[in-house]
C-alpha cells in the first residue's frame, strides 16, 4: 500500500442544501503518485467524502483518475477529512 500524504489543500467553501464542496487537495500516493484537485464534499448528514478530478466533455463529466482500491480509496479520503479538521477548519 503507498504511504498517502495530502500537500496542499484550498478551502472553497460552496454549501448547499444537501452539503457541498468543502475544497480542493493534492494528495501524494508514495513518491510515485500525484492527484491534483480531489474535491473534498460534505454530505446534507455532516459526513465527507472525497471525489477525483473530472474532465467535462460537452455535458458529462469523466473521472480523470478512477481508484481500483476501495481501501486506497478510503485511506485518501481519511487523510484528507483529517488535514481539514486538523490545519484548515476554524
């Protein structure tokens, strides 16, 4: 498993009415990995979750990156839920 490290986050707080984008981190998978953009999103129920960056094309969006893991995936999103509380949130 790759060591997760979140190296930088930009707070863009955006709420409505179920929730809504919280920010953006770059997240660091080992030192072979960097995700630019992961959006970090707070559900109407207070919980977080995390999704990868998109590409829109005419009016769809694609996941730019799409994790395999559900473990990985949860990891990345642990990290980041915890640099918010930790060094963003007031």
């Amino acid at each position: 498993m790759f060591e997760v490290e979140v190296v930088k986050f930009y707070p863009f707080e955006l709420p409505g009415r179920r929730g809504g984008l919280v920010g953006y981190a770059d997240v660091k998978l080992g030192d072979f990995l960097l995700i630019k953009a992961v959006r970090l999103m707070k559900n109407r129920y207070g919980g977080y979750y995390v999704q990868m960056p998109t590409l829109q094309s005419g009016d769809r969006n694609y996941e730019v990156v799409e994790v395999l893991s559900k473990d990985l995936l949860e990891e990345i999103r642990r990290k980041v839920v915890d640099y918010y509380r930790e060094e963003v949130k007031i």
